[in-house]
C-alpha cells in the first residue's frame, strides 16, 4: 500500500529560521525521483533548489509562491511505493519491499534531515498539524484538501486517502501554513478564526498575528494612534523580510553593539587612475578582463590589513576578548535588485590584484543573477563599500557585524588641487573609514586609513607590500 510521506523545509545551514517560496519546480500529481529539486526558495542569502528525499507522487504542495514558510513547515507529500519514477530502483528507495520493508529516502544530505529510511512517525500525512491546534475540539473527519486550503492537492488512490483522514476542528479550518503563527497565536490567546489573513487566499501571516496582539495590548490611547497610523492615505507597508529584512537586522543589531567610530581624508587618485590605465594598456585588447578600481583598493586594503592587523578582528563579547585574523576574507557591497548584499573574497591578502579582480567579477554576476550560495556572503573579516557609484563623495558606513571596520570610497572626480605646490585640476576621493573602537584607538585607524591614501596617491608604496 503506498505511503504519504510529508516533506518539510530542511534547515538550509547558516543561521536562516525561513524562506520564501519563489518558484514550484513540480506540479501536484508529477511523478518526481529521490533528490529531485522540487521548490526554488529565497532565503535571506541566496536562492536555493531545495530537493525531496523520496521518490513517489506529489500529493499537496503547501504555500504559494510568494509565501513565507519557517523550516520544519511542511513543503509537500509524495506518495511513495504507488509508482516508480524514472531512474529509479527499489534499490535506490523509490519503493517498498515485498515484505513491507519502510521506503528509503535520500542518499544526499541537507541540514535538517537524513539518508536513511523516514522515521515512524512520517508513514501518514499529517495535515491537522496545519489545520487546528492540537486542544482544539473534534469534528467528523475531513479531507486533505479540507484540512490545508492554501495547498494544492492531487487525487491520490482510495487507500491512501482513507489512512490520511484526520480530525479537524469543529469550526472548520483555519488558514495557516507556518506553526510558529500557531504558537504565537496560543502564547496570546487568540482565536485564529476570528483573525483576516493577508496572505494569497486569505492565508494568516505573523504579521497578522502581531498586528492582533498589538490591539489586544495597546492602551486605548496607542491604539488610537495606531489607528491613526492606518488610516493614512497613501499608506503603505512593505514586510522587513527576506534581503531586506537580513539586512535590517544586521544593521541594527551593528548599531545597538558596536561603538564606531568615522574619520576620512581626500585623496588625489590621479596617479592611481594612470596606473590602472597602464595595466589594461599593457594587456591588451582581447586579452582578459580590465583592472577595476575597486579591485585596485581591495588589493589596497589587503596590505593595509596586513600593516594594521587590529581592524581584521571580531570581538568576542561574552568571553571579552578581542580575536584577530589571520586570513583577510574581503567582503564588498554590492547593490542588486534583491536589495544590498556584500559577496565575500576569500583569502585576499594571497591574491594579486587580477586575481582579486577576477573573483570580484564573478561574485558581482551572481549576486545579479541571485546564484549567490550562502557561503559566498558568509565569513567576511572586513568590507569595502564603493558607494561613489551612486554620485556621492562621503558617507558614514555602519560596520557589516561582527567585523571591525569598512572603507567607504566616494566617487572619483575632478577637483582644484594643490600639486607640487601649483594649483591644479586632479581626481580627488573621499575615503572614510568607521571602525569599531574596541579593537583600536584612533591612531591605529588613522594610520590605516592614511596607508591606504598615501597607496592610492603613490601607488608605488603597495609595491613594498607585494
């Protein structure tokens, strides 16, 4: 008899607690084979194909696209051992043994659930965990499709319907994927029934959720003010999630830490700007890709850090010490249409300036195409932030925690100068630096940012460095 197996949203590894679903590689009713990728989820690092360890049938897919869903919330079910998809073996765990022997699951690993056959617990489909809470009162049994309205559910044959019907609450269900909105609705003693969800069909978010606890909780004069708030026109409000949501956290969590601080000079980069244009003269046309200016000041930086190791460092609160690196792991902002993301260079400060140049140019092109693994924006020792591209001379960055500085560059552009004692028109910079200043007093930070403007004057002094 075949087996529905549920499939949930694996730990994806790097700290992430969610994703949002992007794009369903399968439908309901496809047949799909062990480690097939079945979803295209967002998480706050990168896109990820997450892939089913059981082969089978889909029966539900759980979530439109679009929908957040916190790991351990259910993806889909596949009906196992009714069919046997292609590629696959009774060897390979699409099916079950004559003797009855439990169906084999993935030979690959993601964090969160093994290679071997499913535990017990997994033989039927479980959809009352979606449906009510688990004191909610009994009513005759319902369907699958009954149980979880926000799924797409497929026929499935007589026999495995009869063994996935479950009791569902008196009051009929309730629209709600994530069990972290059911817990928090229990926590505050809320009838998720008497809640409206502003999710695709009417689906009840954790915003919804946090909203109702707000108005249950506000004095009346707050909630007049937040009813004030809504009622704006033009109003509108956009969810802290995914990049953005990654991104607020950090920055915030950054500012609450890490007392920083910012100091800057200008810097004539003309001589630097002529080097560059010496180096890609002296390729040649066709012969490879262009020096970037930022992989000139990534290289910079490098050799600054090797000079001034304090500011390659992380502070370990709890156990108050400050922890210097050894390898100097670049990270670089890069603007996209996903929202800021910083792609890391590993091991700069063994690299030359094309190999920098190289991997920041491969980096870029994922981070536009949103191919980005989470291990390529994890891990980064310092950032360099080239915000002159958006027109802008100066700025104060916020340190990317639990690194210890970033280099902000201005735009490059034509000034009056005094050079040589004669006043002159020359490509002058903005560089800033904000450190955090438990790692080091100021002059350690001014004698690192005055190395990396004496480099991009004299760009000769990096050569003591290489």
């Amino acid at each position: 008899m075949p087996q529905v197996l549920e499939f949930k949203l694996p730990d994806l590894g790097e700290g992430l607690t969610e994703a949002e679903i992007v794009r369903w590689l399968v439908e309901v009713g496809d047949v799909v084979a062990i480690d097939q990728p079945v979803v295209e989820v967002e998480t706050a690092k990168a896109m990820v194909e997450v892939p089913c360890p059981y082969g089978g049938v889909v029966t539900a897919r759980f979530g439109e696209e679009g929908t957040e869903l916190p790991v351990g919330a259910p993806l889909l079910t596949v009906a196992v051992g009714s069919v046997e998809p292609s590629g696959s073996t009774a060897e390979s765990g699409s099916g079950t043994g004559a003797a009855g022997a439990e169906p084999s699951g993935s030979g690959n690993v993601l964090v969160g659930y093994g290679t071997g056959a499913p535990p017990v617990r997994r033989k039927r489909v479980r959809p009352e965990g979606l449906s009510a809470p688990a004191a909610a009162p009994v009513a005759p049994a319902t369907s699958a499709a009954q149980a979880v309205p926000v799924a797409s559910v497929a026929p499935v044959p007589a026999a495995v319907v009869a063994s996935a019907a479950v009791p569902d609450g008196a009051r009929g269900p309730v629209a709600v994927v994530s069990p972290l909105v059911r817990k928090l609705a229990r926590q505050h003693d809320l009838d998720l029934r008497q809640l409206s969800g502003s999710g695709p069909d009417g689906l009840i978010l954790r915003a919804d959720v946090e909203s109702a606890i707000r108005s249950v909780t506000a004095t009346p004069q707050e909630a007049a003010v937040t009813d004030q708030a809504s009622a704006r026109p033009g109003g509108e409000r956009v969810p802290l999630r995914g990049v953005r949501g990654a991104v607020a956290d950090k920055l915030a969590r950054s500012r609450r830490e890490i007392p920083d601080a910012t100091c800057w000079v200008d810097a004539d980069a003309t001589e630097l700007m002529a080097a560059r244009a010496a180096m890609n003269a002296a390729v040649g046309p066709g012969a490879g890709p262009k020096v970037s200016v930022l992989a000139l000041l990534a290289r910079i930086c490098a050799a600054a850090l090797a000079r001034y190791p304090e500011l390659n460092s992380t502070v370990d609160q709890e156990a108050r010490e400050i922890v210097r690196l050894s390898a100097v792991h670049l990270g670089f902002a890069a603007q996209t249409e996903r929202g800021l993301v910083v792609p890391v260079v590993r091991d700069a400060q063994a690299r030359s300036t094309e190999s920098i140049g190289a991997e920041i140019t491969r980096l870029t092109e994922a981070a536009r195409t949103g191919t980005l693994k989470p291990a390529e924006l994890t891990g980064g020792t310092f950032t360099l932030n080239n915000y002159g591209v958006f027109g802008v001379d100066g700025s104060t960055p916020i340190i990317n925690h639990p690194e210890a500085a970033m280099l902000g560059v201005g735009r490059i552009v034509p000034k009056p100068w005094v050079h040589e004692g004669e006043l002159a028109v020359r490509r002058v910079v903005q560089l800033s630096l904000t450190f955090d200043h438990r790692v080091c007093d100021g002059g350690t930070a001014g004698g690192f940012l005055r190395y990396v403007a004496d480099c991009v004057e004299q760009p000769a002094v990096l050569l003591r460095a290489l």
